[in-house]
C-alpha cells in the first residue's frame, strides 16, 4: 500500500523537486483500498488459519496507511521507513517492497501478494510487475473479478476493446482495479480493534537494503524544475449576435491547438 498526499491538500515541492510528503496531509492511496478489501474478501473465503498484513514504505506518517488497512480489517502491519528512502523511483521502491516481503515471508510463507493497480500521487502501474519480477513470481494483474479456488487464481481483466479471463497459481502477485468493488468503510469496533494489532517498522539494514541502492541520487529519473500552477483567469465570452459565434469559438480552439 502507498502512503500519498491529500489531492485536495495544497501540495508542495521540497528544494530537490520532490514532493513534500511531511507539510501535507496524507492518506491511504484509494487505489490501494480495494487492495485491501479484495485481500480481506480472500481471507474471509479461506478461512481463519489466512492472515492479512499490509504493507508499507514511507516516512513516519505512513503508519497512518497502515492503521487504516488494520481498521478494515487487516491483522497485522509492516512499515519500512528510512530517511535514504527518500525520492526513490519505481525500481527502488520494488526492490524494497521485495526485500520486505522475502523478510517477512521467512517467518510465514507468504501466497498471494495483492497491489493496487496504481497510485493516486504518481500512477505509475509499473510496481507490481516489478514486484513479481524480483520475488520471481507470476503476476496477474488489473483483475477486476478475482475468483480463487484452493492455490488457482482466475480474474478478468477489462481492456479497451475485449475482457481477457487469465489465472495462474500461488504464490503470486496480484493487482486490482477499482471495478473489483467498493472497499469497506472502517466500523466502530474495528477502529477500536485496530489499537491491538501489531505493526512492525522496519530501517533498510533490517530487510538487507544497502542505502545506495535507493533514494534520488540513483533514480532513473529526476525532475529539473517545478513552477507554481498559475492563479485561474477569467473566461472569454463569445456574445452571438449576427450568427458568428461559431467561428469564434474555433478560432479561440485553434489558436489554443485544441484543433
């Protein structure tokens, strides 16, 4: 799960051209809820002996992420935090995510690895299928219909033009879309419950990342320079009075490229 900046917030940089991640509210990415709620519709499926974790990297607000999966319902949570973190791409985000979960995978086997299909800060869609290739796993991914039966995972992925039914079998890595379904809303008891369970917070030397392996200075991409979004203007009207509002319009479209 990703910890992301509130979009309704007013979202800064810091002087390195990343995102500021401390001055702003943050949450739970809203993709990475029907992560969390097809995991729990698995459990609830499989039985009592399958336990959920979430998982997190992040600075030390993204236990925030972590509490609100465990409040859905979630057993137990894993925060990797680490100031060399910072400014990682997608690749070192994989490989910690990987690490983590091969640490946590030596105390209990771990079957079924669930993603959202993307964030909401960066939409990227590309850490799950890095994720499957570091742990060396199949990925079945953008499911929006996830069916299982004993260690055999089906879903249905929608594409632009037909619905493709893929499955393979566990372990493996899954990723959700937001047409699986709605996730559910944290009840009373379980935000109370929530207060019990477990999280773990792990530094990179915990899961055997060497902290040149991530962070800005080897991104594989950087962002030279940010400018503030100009303050709205107000609109042109086009008043139509001998029939030349049309025109108008289109010269207004093509002088704007928009046609």
């Amino acid at each position: 799960m990703k910890y992301v900046p509130d979009s309704t917030a007013d979202r800064q940089f810091e002087s390195d051209n990343t995102v500021d991640r401390e001055g702003v509210d943050g949450l739970l990415s809203e993709l990475d809820e029907y992560a969390v709620e097809q995991a729990l519709q698995l459990k609830e499926k499989a039985g009592d002996d399958t336990t959920v974790t979430a998982l997190t990297v992040g600075p030390e607000k993204a236990t925030d992420a972590v509490r609100k999966a465990l409040q859905m319902g979630a057993d137990a949570g894993v925060h990797v935090t680490d100031e060399a973190i910072a400014g990682s791409d997608y690749v070192a985000t994989s490989l910690v995510l990987a690490k983590a979960i091969e640490k946590f995978g030596e105390e209990k086997p771990v079957d079924l690895v669930v993603c959202g299909m993307a964030s909401t800060d960066a939409s990227g869609s590309v850490v799950p299928a890095m994720l499957a290739e570091r742990l060396d796993l199949p990925q079945v991914t953008f499911a929006s219909v996830i069916e299982t039966q004993g260690d055999q995972v089906r879903v249905k992925r929608d594409g632009d033009t037909a619905t493709e039914v893929i499955g393979g079998t566990m372990p493996l890595v899954l990723s959700v879309t937001d047409q699986t379904g709605e996730a559910r809303y944290p009840s009373f008891k379980g935000i109370m419950a929530a207060k019990k369970k477990p999280v773990q917070t792990w530094s990179l030397s915990d899961i055997g990342v060497d902290p040149e392996q991530v962070g800005l200075s080897v991104a594989w991409t950087q962002v030279e320079d940010t400018a503030a979004r100009p303050p709205r203007s107000a609109g042109e009207i086009v008043t139509d009075e001998d029939g030349s509002g049309a025109k108008a319009l289109a010269d207004f479209l093509a002088s704007k490229k928009f046609i």
